[in-house]
C-alpha cells in the first residue's frame, strides 16, 4: 500500500473541517461575546433572530446540559 497518495472521498471528510472554533479564554479576551462579533465582522443582533428561528428541539434540555458540563468538567 502507497502510504504517501491517500486519497479521500469528499462524503468521508469531515463537514465541519472549515469551520474555527474558539475558546471561552479567547472569546473573552477579546472583550465578551458582543466586542469577539464586532471583529469578526458579524452583527450580535441577529444572534437572537437566528436562535429564535430554530426549531424547539434544537435546544439541549436543562438534563442534557447538566450532563454536558459533568463530561466536560470529568474532560479537563
């Protein structure tokens, strides 16, 4: 096998491998959420409008969160 010219099909790459995310840390040191949208351009009022256009099932529920932040506390 030719380890060197691996190639991959477009619908096994991941989705979401050109999106950045951000830390909390770097979110606020920016300034907060509203001064990190502002440099990067986007506007923090339709934050709003665009959640509110969501689906109610898009949300996590008070359970399912809960259990978010133990795994992520048990991650660190």
């Amino acid at each position: 096998m030719n380890k060197r010219n691996i190639e991959i099909p477009a619908e096994e790459q991941r989705p979401f491998a050109n999106l950045k995310s951000y830390s909390v840390d770097e979110i606020m040191a920016a300034g907060g959420p509203t001064a990190f949208a502002n440099k990067l351009g986007k506007n923090p009022e339709n934050i709003i409008k665009r959640l509110e256009k969501l689906p109610k099932d898009a949300f996590l529920t008070d359970e399912e969160v809960e259990i978010a932040l133990k795994m992520l506390k048990e991650s660190k």
